[in-house]
C-alpha cells in the first residue's frame, strides 16, 4: 500500500509507525500528486489543524486521525470524564492530597509532586493537576501502555516504572522502566473497559495511536492520562525489551493495522 502522511511525515525511525511500515512493505508518499491509498494527519504536536490539502483528500479517501485536532491532557481527562462519569485532573485549590503538577502539552515529561490544597496565586496556567493515582504497593509505578488501531486493541504493553511520585516536592522529567511486557489486552481489560476505551477514542477522533492508561489501587478505576498520536515505542534506544517480544508486538500490531486498513479500503 501507499500512504502519504501531512502536515508532516514521520522520518525518524524512532516512531513506532516506521517499524509497521518496514515490516508491510508500504511505501509513503512525497505529495498529494501522487498516487497513494490513504493518508494519515501526522504531525508531532498537542493541537493540529488539519489545513486544505487534508480537507480535500478526506472527500475522496480515507484520512485517520483527521479529527484527532487535540490531545492535550484537559481534553484527554474532558472525554474520559464524559464516557466514564470521572476523571484524574482536580482543583488544587480545593483538593485535599497528593497530587501531579504537569504541563498540559502532551509528550512533555516535567513534572512535580506537590500536597494540595495550594493557594490560588501558586496555579499556573499553562499546567494541569492531577490527583495522585496508586498503582503498586512495592516502591514501583504500573502503566499500560495501549495501542488503539482502527477500533482494534491487540495487545497491552504492561510498563513497570520506578515511582519518584511518592515524594512531594521531587520534580519529575521521566521514570527509569524496569521492564516492557506486552500481553493481550483482554488479561488486563474487561469487555466493559474495552468498550469505553473504544468510546473514547471515537469521541477523541483518534483512529490510530496509543493511550497511556493506569488503573487505581484501590478504587480498581481506568485513567487515561495521555493519548499520543506519535508514540515512539520501538525506537532504537528502547532498552527495556526483550529481542523476541519487541519482534512480537511488531508483527500483531503490523498485521492488525493492516487487516483493519482492508476493511476501510473495501468500503
């Protein structure tokens, strides 16, 4: 198949789309002029406009992730508010205890620690607060990482991080993984979690990325912390994997894209 990519095209091979492209034999596009049997709004950002050109090809050909125009962390909790009835970001001028300062960009990694309530002249307005989520018991932070692919969910990636949360004041940028496991999704996922996780990504207009996801300790709840449009898990400096696993989650999730690719095509 080929593909062309706008407003950007992913060149690094960092970017976890280039290891499926490599693996089907696809081949991208340099424009609009040539031939190609999808496109794909790609651009390493928080906030796209999708602009002319995307608007015309979206006449006449499939475009994914056309309507995924914003993924910051307010609107990821918004639409994970709206399907679930809760979500992790709070007011800490009002909340009472530990919460996560972070930038609302996605992909930003700084971070801090802090007790709430703060007083009103500390908020900043460019960051979100979220309420401090409790994933383990032993010193270690459990995330999900979940590739969605056109309605489809493959596998999970089970990521166990070391937790610099636990004191308030540390300022974050990222946490050291100790491991990467990718396992099917439904030994992590019930069919009801599996279903708003799919409202969520239909209400994002994300049809290809991946979902950052953590489930309470205590309360057993799913937060979707962050969507990402761009996710470049099987970069090169990705040490964290082991050989026969890393060449697993990129056979299912190249098949399955493409799998899923056919039946859009048919249609």
């Amino acid at each position: 198949m080929k593909i062309y990519f706008s407003p950007d095209c992913p060149k690094l091979q960092d970017y976890s789309i280039v290891a499926m492209i490599h693996y089907l034999g696809y081949t991208v596009v340099k424009s609009a002029e040539e031939e190609f049997d999808f496109a794909f709004m790609w651009q390493d950002a928080t906030r796209i406009n999708p602009g002319p050109e995307l608007l015309r090809i979206a006449s006449h050909k499939p475009v994914l992730n056309m309507r995924c125009t914003d993924i910051s962390k307010r609107k990821v909790d918004q639409i994970w508010k709206e399907v679930c009835g809760y979500g992790s970001l709070i007011d800490p001028t009002q909340y009472h205890g530990k919460a996560l300062k972070k930038t609302d960009e996605n992909g930003m990694g700084r971070g801090e620690v802090m007790d709430c309530p703060i007083p009103v002249d500390d908020l900043e307005a460019d960051c979100v607060y979220q309420s401090y989520i409790e994933t383990s018991a032993v010193g270690a932070q459990l995330e999900y990482r979940l590739p969605y692919i056109l309605g489809s969910m493959p596998l999970v990636f089970e990521v166990l991080k070391d937790d610099p949360e636990s004191v308030p004041g540390r300022r974050i940028r990222s946490q050291y993984k100790r491991s990467i496991t990718p396992r099917p999704s439904s030994d992590i996922f019930t069919a009801s979690e599996h279903e708003q996780i799919t409202f969520f990504c239909q209400d994002l207009g994300l049809d290809m990325g991946e979902l950052d996801i953590l489930r309470c300790r205590h309360s057993k709840r799913l937060y979707i912390i962050d969507a990402n449009t761009t996710p470049t898990y099987f970069n090169m400096f990705n040490r964290y994997w082991k050989t026969e696993d890393k060449r697993m989650a990129i056979h299912m999730l190249a098949l399955c894209w493409e799998q899923q690719l056919l039946k859009i095509l048919a249609t």
